[in-house]
C-alpha cells in the first residue's frame, strides 16, 4: 500500500524551529497526573502554606516557560487532583521541577508522570489563555 504525504502549504519553518517541532508538528511533553499525597495532615496553615506555594510555583514555571497546562480535576473517586503538561523531554527533568513545588513537596500531592507527543503549539495557547481570565485563582 502506498500512503500519498501532503506538504502542509501553512508551513512556517521558523515557527516549527522555535517550538521546537519535529515533520509532524509534534514534540515531547512530560504529562503529570496530580494525586492526593500521603500526607493528610489537618494543620491547615501548614496546607494552606503549602498550596499558596504551589500556586506561586505554578506561576513562575509558566513563567519560564516549563509549564505549559495546568489545572485542578473536578471532584472524583480516583484521588485525581489535578494536571500539568510540563514543556520538558526527561522524566528526570520533570522530576526536578516537581521538587519546586511546595504542596508535592510536603506529600499532600503525589506526581504520577509519564512521556507524553503532542502538538508543538501547544504553548501557543498561553498568550491568549493570559487574556480571558477576570479573577487570579
């Protein structure tokens, strides 16, 4: 069987290049499913600390460029709490930016990661993500 490719006639090279995108369009991403921690601690300024921290880091990995999605799960019988799509190729590397993170950190969130190939646009979402937004969580 012979499988015809198309050239994309949108193609911007220099795009691609800065996003890092291989022929496809495509990059890898560390996919970080957030889950409840061991530590169930009831000191509620200690959690509270920690959470203002993860706030705080999640905004400066935006910042740098390192974190691309994040967001909180609704709530569910999986212990799942949240997600971040980290702009990293290495689990080791995505395991160092989590050490950054005051809430995993203290154990009251567990990281569960895994390689994830997606869209090398996927970052492209964030300059308008920045402009629909009225209240800073």
């Amino acid at each position: 069987m012979v499988v015809s490719q198309e050239s994309n006639p949108n193609y911007d090279s220099a795009l691609a290049e800065k996003l890092g995108a291989d022929d496809y369009g495509m990059k890898t991403y560390v996919f970080v499913l957030l889950k409840s921690g061991e530590n169930k601690s009831e000191d509620q300024d200690a959690r509270s600390a920690a959470f203002a921290g993860h706030m705080k880091n999640i905004n400066h990995l935006v910042k740098e460029e390192k974190l691309l999605v994040a967001g909180p799960m609704l709530k569910n019988d999986k212990d799942y709490r949240g997600i971040f799509i980290l702009n990293v190729n290495s689990i080791e590397e995505a395991e160092e930016l989590m050490l950054t993170d005051p809430a995993i950190a203290a154990g009251y969130l567990y990281p569960d990661m895994t390689l994830w190939y997606g869209s090398a646009a996927l970052g492209e979402y964030l300059e308008a993500s920045d402009k629909v937004w009225k209240i800073n969580p």
